[in-house]
C-alpha cells in the first residue's frame, strides 16, 4: 500500500523532492503558503518560479490550507527555510494534537536556527509533540534541485536516531538513480549540511575574485577542517564528515553555479552589496543566516573556525574581502592536523 507523504514548502527542492516521491508510489500532498504558486501548480502542473521546464504529474495535488495538507498523512516532510521551520512546525503540532494525528517527521532543510543554535530536528522536537510523531529523520547530501529533476545519478544520507524509521525512509527515496544510504549520526549529518553553505559563500567569493582551482581546494579542504571541529565538539563521528553530508555536499554546493550560495558569494566577490545580492537572488540564501550562527556559536564553544570568521566579518561588519583573504593567509603557520 501507497505511503501517504505531505511535503511542506514548494520552493524547488521541495518541488522535486514531492515528484520524486510521487514517482516512487507515494501519494503526495504538497503545501505552500503562496496561493498563486499553488493555483499553478494545480492549473499547469508547472513551479515556474523555482524549476524551470519541469511538468509534474497531475497526481500530485498543491494546498495552500496546511491542515488539508498533512490530513491522514503518514508522513510530514519538511522543505522550508530553516529560520521559518519552527513557526510552520508550531501550526503542524496545533494541527496534529486536534486530529489526534500521529506521524514520521522528515525534514530536508539545511541550516542553523539563529539566536538559539539549534540543529532543525532540535527545533522540530521541541515543537512537535512526541504523542503525535514516531520518529524524526533527516535527509542530505549532495542534491542540486535541477540535477535530481533530470534523473541525474545522486546519492543521499538519511540520518535518525530511529534506524527502523530510516529504514523505511531510505525505501520511500530510492530508485535507480536518486541512491539513499541510512545514518545514525543526526549531529554530524546536520552539522555537515548547514555549514557547508558557508564555505559555498566563501567559494563563489573566491571566483568573484578571480582566484582559480587551488585556491577553490584550499577553501573547501580547511573549511571541511572546521566543520568537523564543530561537530565532533557536540559528539559527531568524525568520519560523517568525509562522506556524503560532509565532503559531499561542500563538492557539490562550492563548485557549481546551481548552488545559490555559490552565486551569492561570486556577486559578492565582484563587489556587489550583500542587500543587493539577497534582492537579485530572489531565493533565502541559507549560507548568510547560518554564517552568523555557525560564528557565534563557535565562540561560545571555543572552537576555532577562521574561515567562518572571516566570512562573518565579510557580511555583517563590511570587512574588505581581500583584506581579510590577506589577514587568513598570513596567519601564524601551524600544523594540518590537530
């Protein structure tokens, strides 16, 4: 029997998640606050503002009412912009406790909630009250929107502390060209997720510059370094982050003109303002507010992370940007490793 799935956020990895679950068997609810894209969506079966030349299957039915959306589901998937997942998870856990509802929580965002620093399955169980959900799971990995909307081959991780819901998680996902691999690592596989849009930034600033291939290497490989640092500081295992969630995505999402973030740092880098580059994008660029919480965090924890430093300084004080490239590459020498 059909698994019944709500896909909360229609922006395009949102949009092709739903058809790709659609595609698998699933019945698939998608909701959007927007109630222009959703009359598109149901009307042409198109999401033209975020996917482009993609048609949907007339299957898959959009809601702009979000208890129409998860009624009956099994399970709730959550695609929308990490500083915006607990209000939208505030009205799922309303919904759920009046329907007596109980479901598996997905999410597939990549961020760090600011102010309080929580990873987004922390925000999602503080919200949700655990009488209405069996488990909470976490989707990542290296998946440009547009790639997987072309069946291009792509291999993801789903993470939770419930091997059993992963499980079947993994088998809601995957077919012969969208791979899924299970996790038990929540911590590393979010950790992994959310900053490695910081060092997108830093890439895409690099190319702004001008600078080429070895130092695109330098930036990804001793931006990986940090990451890890942060994470095996809250109990992840170090190798989460050589794998899909880790080196993966920073491969993926610091190389490739798809990846918002990398566009948002190459207008950067020619020298646009960032309120600029936020208008033209026209998309939430997760790198920005996850820069910030990544920053500060590290400050309380006393990890030292100088290349999210120095972005941070970059996009919230005005620093100069090949001042601060200077002030990173004439720092004290010190060993790779330790």
């Amino acid at each position: 029997m059909s698994k019944k799935v709500a896909v909360l956020g229609a922006g395009s990895w949102g949009s092709v998640l739903a058809s790709l679950l659609d595609e698998n068997g699933s019945n698939v609810k998608l909701w959007s606050y927007n109630a222009e894209q959703v009359k598109e969506f149901n009307e042409k079966h198109t999401n033209s503002k975020y996917i482009k030349n993609l048609t949907f299957s007339s299957s898959i039915v959009a809601y702009h009412d979000l208890a129409e959306a998860i009624d009956g589901v099994d399970y709730i998937l959550f695609v929308v912009p990490t500083q915006v997942t607990r209000s939208v998870a505030k009205q799922v856990a309303e919904i759920l406790a009046e329907k007596n509802q109980v479901v598996n929580i997905i999410h597939a965002s990549k961020g760090i909630e600011e102010k309080t620093y929580l990873r987004l399955s922390q925000v999602l169980a503080q919200e949700i009250n655990p009488k209405n959900r069996k488990s909470i799971s976490v989707i990542s990995g290296p998946s440009h929107a547009e790639d997987v909307a072309i069946k291009d081959i792509t291999l993801v991780t789903v993470a939770s502390n419930d091997q059993q819901a992963a499980k079947e998680i993994q088998g809601l996902f995957m077919n012969d060209y969208f791979r899924t691999y299970t996790s038990d690592d929540v911590i590393g596989v979010e950790i992994g997720a959310a900053l490695k849009n910081i060092i997108a930034l830093g890439a895409g600033a690099l190319y702004g510059l001008g600078y080429k291939d070895n130092a695109k290497a330098a930036l990804m490989t001793r931006g990986l370094a940090e990451i890890s640092r942060l994470g095996t500081s809250f109990g992840a295992n170090p190798l989460t982050f050589i794998g899909l969630s880790g080196v993966g995505d920073i491969i993926v999402t610091a190389t490739s003109r798809n990846s918002r973030n990398w566009r948002a740092g190459n207008e950067l880098g020619q020298g646009k303002p960032l309120a600029e580059v936020v208008k033209s994008m026209g998309m939430v660029i997760e790198g920005i507010a996850t820069t910030r919480a990544a920053y500060e965090l590290s400050k309380k924890r006393g990890v030292e992370m100088p290349i999210t430093s120095a972005i941070y300084h970059v996009l919230y004080d005005g620093a100069d940007i090949k001042e601060t490239i200077h002030q990173l590459m004439t720092r004290e020498g010190r060993s790779e490793i330790g």
